[in-house]
C-alpha cells in the first residue's frame, strides 16, 4: 500500500484536499472498483499495467486536471453526469438553481415545459425532470460534442424519452412557450484570473463573456419575450457581483419582478423573474 500512501502524499504536496480520499478514488477508477472496496480493502501491490495506468492518472491529476475530468464523471444534484472537455463542469453552486425552481414550482406532478438554454452535459435539464415526472424539456447548446453528452445523460437518467435537444445559439432559432426557463450562462470577465482546473479544463465558450462578463446576457434577454407567456419564470445563474447589473438589463427587456436567491456562501447566484406583459 506505499504506492498509495506515496500518491496521498503527492497530492497533499500540490496543495488538494483531502489527498487520501482523492489517491482513493483514482485508484478506484484506475481499477474500475468503488470507493468502498479501495477504502475497506486496499491492494497490496498493482500488476504492471495498473502500476502505469495509475501512475498516469496521478500525473494528470498533479497537473491540477479536475478528478471529474480524468473520471468522465460528475455528481449533480445526486446523479450521475458523464462529463467531457466539451462541458462544462457541474458546481454544487449550480444546485442553487434547481432549489430555487422547486420553491416557485412545488407541485411536482404537472406537465411544465422546461427550456435549457446552454445545457451542457443537460444537468439542470434532467435534473429538473427527475423531479418533475410529467414534465418535457428542451436543451439548447451551440456545441454539438456537448449536446451529444447530454443526449447520452438523458439516456442514463431517464427512463422514456422526455426531452430533445437542439444545436443552436441560444434562443433565435426557438419557437412556442416555456412554463420554465433556465440558464448557466457564460458569465466571466474575458480579464478574470482563473485557476488552471477552470482556465485549462472546461471549454472557454461555456466560461467567458466578454469584458464585463454580461455580454451572454445582453444578448439572449431581448429574445427570450417569444418564448414566455403570463406564468413563465426564468432562473438564471450569475456570478455574485453581478445582481444589479443583471437587474438592470432584466428590467429593461423582461419587466420588474426580479428577485435574487443566495447560494450556500450566502452570495447572491440565481436571478428569478417573471415576464411581465
């Protein structure tokens, strides 16, 4: 077991968390095993071919390569999402979002239209329609090699067929009305220092947004109007700073009740309005 004492101590060196439980779970993907059987009963030593797989995934994940990203995996909202270098990662911020949908919508047996737009890996999407078993949705995403991601997390996760997806940019080529619109758009200064886990690793479209990162938002906000009636609510992710900036173009293309719900950190994260005719 020095082969695993000797990555914990690696990776405690680079500065991770948790080392021991992250030199764990590598060796439990290396050897296609979980958790619970590298923890309770560890290998003595690894065959060859595991010694250089390993290792391999070691490095990676010294090179500060998101354990999700070397996995191919990533917890949201309690399922499982297949990630890529195409999407984005799933954040537990993110998880905000889905909180603030169920307090507006709390009954969960209605046939609400769901609307995704950048769906990425479709976390929001398919988490939404977990909770809301009569529910449909649409995903909407520029990238293809993304949209195919979320294609195969649908099939994973749902068991009929109750959404589609559709390669476009952003809301132009919709049509028909949405009981629910949500949105983790690109919301990052093109100047923002990000850690290399972020800046190397997720795809820079799903990340950055113009100078002062409200460059998504001025765009898709004029062209959500077609696609809300009465009783549709939006749910957007922001960045903390960004709440009356993205009041003030909300208000100016949408109407006037915005509301905003903190995340865990008590910062402000997920814009909630109501198309106001």
């Amino acid at each position: 077991m020095n082969f695993l004492n000797h990555a914990a101590q690696q990776l405690g060196e680079q500065g991770i968390t948790d080392p021991y439980r992250e030199a764990r779970l590598l060796l439990a993907h290396c050897l296609g095993t979980t958790y619970e059987s590298v923890f309770f009963d560890p290998p003595k030593i690894l065959p060859s071919d595991m010694q250089r797989k390993f290792k391999s995934l070691l490095e990676r994940r010294l090179a500060d390569e998101p354990l999700s990203k070397i996995k191919g995996e990533r917890e949201f909202w309690g399922l499982p999402f297949i990630v890529t270098a195409d999407t984005l990662d799933p954040r537990p911020d993110s998880e905000t979002l889905i909180e603030a949908v169920l307090e507006y919508f709390p009954v969960r047996d209605r046939p609400y239209r769901i609307l995704d737009l950048g769906t990425g890996t479709g976390c929001l999407l398919l988490s939404l329609l977990k909770e809301y078993p009569q529910a449909i949705g649409v995903g909407v995403d520029i990238c293809e090699k993304a949209l195919r991601v979320a294609a195969q997390n649908s099939a994973n996760l749902l068991q009929r067929e109750r959404c589609q997806f559709i390669c476009g940019n952003w809301a132009t080529a919709l049509t028909g009305t949405f009981d629910i619109i949500v949105s983790n758009p690109p919301y990052i200064a093109m100047k923002e220092n990000l850690p290399k886990a972020v800046s190397h690793y997720d795809p820079p479209h799903a990340l950055l947004a113009g100078i002062d990162g409200l460059q998504i938002y001025r765009q898709l906000l004029p062209d959500l109007k077609k696609l809300c009636y009465a009783k549709t609510y939006l749910f957007f992710e922001i960045g903390y700073t960004q709440q009356e900036a993205v009041k003030e173009l909300i208000t100016i293309n949408l109407g006037k009740d915005f509301r905003c719900k903190l995340d865990l950190q008590g910062r402000p994260r997920v814009a909630i309005f109501a198309y106001l005719t």
